[in-house]
C-alpha cells in the first residue's frame, strides 16, 4: 500500500514536470553545441552536466573554457552562480526537516531551478490545509526534480554530437526557450513587488554592471547586492 503511495507521488511529480521538462530540452541542445565549438569532447561535457547539473553555471564555464584554462574564475562563477541552490534548499527544509537526512540529501541533488519551482509551488498551497510534514512528499519532490537530470544530460549531449552538422543551432530559436522558461516560472511564484524587491535590485545591478563593466563581474556584482537587500529589508522588517 505504501510504495502504491509514493508511486503515484513519484508519477504526479513527473506529470506535473512535464511542461518544463519539454522547455529544458532546446537550451541543453544549445549547450552541447556551443561546448562541442569550445573543444570540450562529447564525453567531458556529460560528465558536466552530470555532476554540476546546473545550467547557468555551465553556460557560463562554457563561455570561459579557452587555453589557458581560467580555472579559478570557473570554480567561483559556479560558486556564485549555484549558490541560489542554498536559498531553494533552506525554504524546503521547514517541509523535509523531519525525514532522515540519507534520503533528504540525496534527493537534493536532483533540485533544479525548474523541479524545484513545481515541488515549492505545490508545497506552498498545501501548506494552506495540512501541517509542515505532510505538505511536501519525498517521492513527489523526487518526481518533480529527478527526470530533468536524464533530459538534460541526454539533450546536451545530444547538442554536443549534432553541433558540427547543424551549424549554428541558436539560428533556430532554441535560444528563446532559456528567458521563456524562466518567465513562466517567474509569473507561477510571484507574490507581488515587495517579496521581489532584492530580486529586482540584483537584476538591475547585474544588468548595469554587464553593460558598463567587461567580464563576468556582472555575477559577483548582482549576487552580492541582492543578498545586502535581502538583508537590509529584512532588517527593517
């Protein structure tokens, strides 16, 4: 009765996902074409995506991955970039917190920007009629997160070994399918102006920095002051 249970979790996790699932799709195709340009074999960019699993991080060491190899830059650009996942984590923790942490941490590999979204959504309005540890199903959060990691994978992948025959793949508009994605998920968590604040002052400041400032500075330059408005409204409050 119970694995009935957390299959059908598992199974509405996954139909929940699918939306995005087929989003994600183009932009891991952009990748792998853009890593397969850079000399990044075939091989080395699964293992990329694999274990970092995260795709702006990845864009981003894409854009970097020269001779000579900037490495350090690479390290803390996937730092700042993926720190977001320490937000994400801690606003699950009040709904996981009472799970062994064997099965908690391991799942938490699987969250990304987009499984993450569709867990917290639901979360969020179970939160409205039951008690903090019924309100996110371990095996729903595992439905919800873990068939990006496969689909990723496989269309960068994919991208990297049809790179060198379709050409440039961006001419095809996949490139649209990274900003929409992102939108929808922006208009499903949005709870008006004042819970966005710090969000929009690291948008504005990152964008101001990108287009003044050469480089990636942009990155340190929106994490940080999103975090000191986070801060200080939170203070005020």
């Amino acid at each position: 009765m119970e694995n009935s249970l957390h299959t059908d979790s598992f199974a509405r996790g996954v139909r929940d996902a699918v939306p995005l699932l087929l989003a994600i799709a183009p932009y891991a195709v952009i990748l792998g074409a853009q890593a397969s340009r850079t000399g990044l074999s075939t091989p080395e960019l699964g293992l990329m995506t694999g274990l970092n699993f995260a795709g702006g991080s990845e864009f981003a060491a894409i854009q970097l991955w020269h001779n000579p190899l900037p490495v350090l830059t690479i390290i803390l650009l996937t730092f700042l970039i993926n720190s977001r996942h320490i937000i994400m984590g801690a606003a699950l923790m009040p709904y996981l917190r009472h799970l062994p942490r064997r099965k908690v941490l391991p799942a938490l590999f699987f969250m990304a920007d987009e499984g993450w979204a569709v867990a917290y959504s639901r979360t969020l309005k179970n939160a409205a009629t039951m008690p903090a540890d019924r309100c996110l199903n371990l095996a729903y959060f595992l439905g919800a997160c873990f068939p990006f990691w496969p689909v990723w994978l496989g269309f960068s992948v994919m991208g990297a070994l049809a790179g060198p025959v379709l050409g440039d793949v961006e001419a095809y508009g996949f490139a649209m399918a990274f900003p929409a994605t992102f939108i929808v998920l922006l208009r499903g968590m949005w709870k008006g102006f004042r819970a966005a604040r710090s969000w929009m002052v690291s948008l504005a400041v990152a964008a101001a920095v990108y287009l003044l400032f050469p480089g990636h500075a942009y990155v340190l330059a929106g994490t940080f002051s999103g975090l000191l408005a986070a801060w200080f409204w939170g203070e005020k409050a």
